[in-house]
C-alpha cells in the first residue's frame, strides 16, 4: 500500500492579521514561500529575482526595493532568518541585495498550539503557481485569511462565512476582486464556497457565501442544510458534524452518479435509539423516513437511488415508511424491501 505523506505550513493567526493589517502581502507571500520549501530542506536558496518571477512581476527597481522591505520586515518579526551562504553563518547585508544574488532563507514556523493556521503545502502551490492572471500574493493571502477563520475544533465543521465586505476590507481590495479571487482558487481546487440565500416577503432575500478548504467541501453542503433547516446562519451551523444523540448526519455518496444525498438525524430522546430521518438531496429535504441508516442501509439506499434515480427512491420510502415504522426491525426491513419496491415502482413508470 502506497504511504502519502501531507505536508502542511503553520502560522500564527495573529502574523496573518499583522501583515495584512499592514497591508504587507508580499511580506506574507514570502513568509508562505519560506515556509513551504523550509518543509524539504534545511535552507530555501533563492533570490530576488526568482521571488518577483513567482508573484508575477518584472525585476524593475519598485518591485526590488518591495521585496526588500518585505524581507526585512519578516526579519524584524523574528518570522525568517536571510543568509548570504548556504553555510548559513553569514546574514546578508539585506538592503544592499541585487535581483540576482544568492541568498539561504530559513523561516521559522509557528509552535503555537493554539490561535494558528494550518494550511495544506498543496494548497500554497496552487495559488503560488498557476496559469491564471491573478495577482498571487492576493491569492495566497485569500487562502491563509479563509484559513485562520475556520475554527479547528474537532466537534465543528471546518468552514467560514466572514461577508465579503469583511473579507475585501481585511485584504485591502475591491469586492469585484475578491470575486475573482474567490473564482479562482475554486477553480484551482484550493478553496471551497456555496452562496446560501434566505428569502424574505417583498422579494427580499439575504445571501451569504459559506467557505472551507477545497477538501472540505461536504462540509459546506451540511452547513447550508442546517442553515436552511434552522432559517439562520449562525453558530449551530458549525456544530452539523456532532454526533450525539440529539444531531447526526450521515452523508451517502453514490461514486457512478458523483451525487450526494445526506440524511439529517434528530433523536427524539436521549433514550430513545430510533430517530426521525430526513433524507436530503442537494440541500433540498426529500422524505422524512422511521428508520435509522447503518452501513448496510446506505449502501441499499446508494444502490436503489443509481438504478432507479431520485423520483423513484423518494416514492419508495414513502411507500415503506410506515410499514417499516411498525416493524421489529426497521432498518431491516428497509434492506430487504427498498429494492424491490423501488424496481416495481420503476415497472410501472416504464
């Protein structure tokens, strides 16, 4: 079996609010870079101008002198040291550094254990390197701003939904721009996001976008659905993924449709073992079922939904919910009868 090992750079929360506070991206592009390449080797050899080649930008004497204040505000932070030989015994003489001298980065990552981000490297070298025309330090600090804001809590989804006027304000740029931005490490799978939208009277309606990481984009699905089953994006949102007795949810995935169906568990009581289920599909509440789901009976509900569609598999659990809910059984009863309803339900159709 192939071992695949995930690299991960770690900061504090507070150097992301300082540099962006300062409106210091670059410096915060360059902390990233370090960072990432410190993961895999004792120094970070480069220079000048590779860092401007990086970010997109021409060795011009502004663009130098910019990143030579960046390197030695990282410095001052005490966040990166800067070597003029790979020995590392010698700290270059920062402002007299041309485009193409050689220096040896060495950045120090955070050993906090609270109150940092963590950000997978993958996700650095999407939005370090990559074939859009889109200012890459706004990209980076984009992925690590969405990342601090996620609460790392193992009881809670991974995700965010800081407004965009919040988020365009702490980046220092235009809506429009984080549109793009948003747009575009979507499109690169770095980040995630789905627009929420409540409607009011009147044509009214207020809309907010949810974020995760681009690997927690099952998790934004499940906060939408408790969003929209409490009528309010607020704290409960987060807490989807608890399983205790009064909230579970148990996501299906059917791997030849690429779909997903969840179903959503409210325990009656604490002392009760059988649970009231609704079975969502794309954040839309299908059918309110009398039976609990177990690993059998996702597979049975996964294999009735590929075979037969969705129109079928909802009137099937409505034609068994009753006389599953009187059974010793139910869940048993869901697995040996789904199917077969569900296939007679088909004939007819056709």
């Amino acid at each position: 079996m192939e071992i695949v090992f995930e690299h991960n750079i770690k900061l504090d929360n507070h150097v992301i609010t300082k540099l962006l506070e300062q409106n210091d991206k670059r410096a915060l592009f360059i902390y990233s870079y370090g960072l990432r390449w410190n993961i895999e080797r004792l120094c970070v050899p480069t220079q000048i101008s590779f860092i401007l080649d990086l970010l997109g930008k021409k060795p011009v004497a502004t663009n130098i002198k910019s990143v030579r204040n960046s390197l030695k505000v990282l410095v001052e932070m005490k966040l990166i040291k800067v070597y003029s030989d790979i020995t590392l015994k010698k700290e270059a003489e920062i402002d007299s550094l041309n485009k193409n001298e050689q220096i040896f980065v060495v950045a120090k990552e955070s050993l906090s254990e609270e109150n940092y981000t963590l950000v997978k490297a993958d996700y650095i070298d999407k939005a370090m390197i990559n074939f859009l025309e889109l200012e890459k330090e706004d990209m980076v600090a984009t992925v690590l701003l969405l990342s601090r804001n996620i609460e790392r809590k193992d009881e809670v989804l991974q995700i965010t939904w800081h407004s965009t006027e919040k988020l365009s304000k702490e980046l220092k740029i235009r809506k429009a721009r984080l549109f793009e931005l948003i747009d575009g490490l979507k499109e690169l799978e770095v980040i995630y996001f789905e627009k929420l939208t409540f409607e009011f009277g009147e044509g009214k309606k207020k809309e907010h976008l949810i974020y995760s990481m681009f690997d927690g984009s099952e998790q934004v699905k499940m906060a939408m659905m408790n969003a929209k089953a409490n009528g309010k994006l607020d704290a409960r949102a987060k807490d989807a993924i608890k399983h205790n007795e009064n909230y579970i949810i148990v996501p299906l995935y059917d791997e030849e449709t690429d779909q997903m169906i969840y179903a959503n568990q409210f325990a009656k009581d604490e002392d009760v073992y059988n649970r009231l289920i609704y079975v969502i599909f794309n954040g839309e509440i299908l059918q309110p079922t009398n039976y609990e789901l177990n690993v059998r009976s996702i597979k049975v509900v996964n294999s009735v939904y590929k075979d037969f569609g969705k129109d079928t598999l909802v009137q099937a659990l409505d034609d068994i919910a009753f006389k599953a809910s009187g059974a010793d059984n139910p869940t048993g009863y869901l697995i040996s009868r789904l199917p077969e309803i569900s296939r007679e339900l088909s004939q007819k159709v056709s």
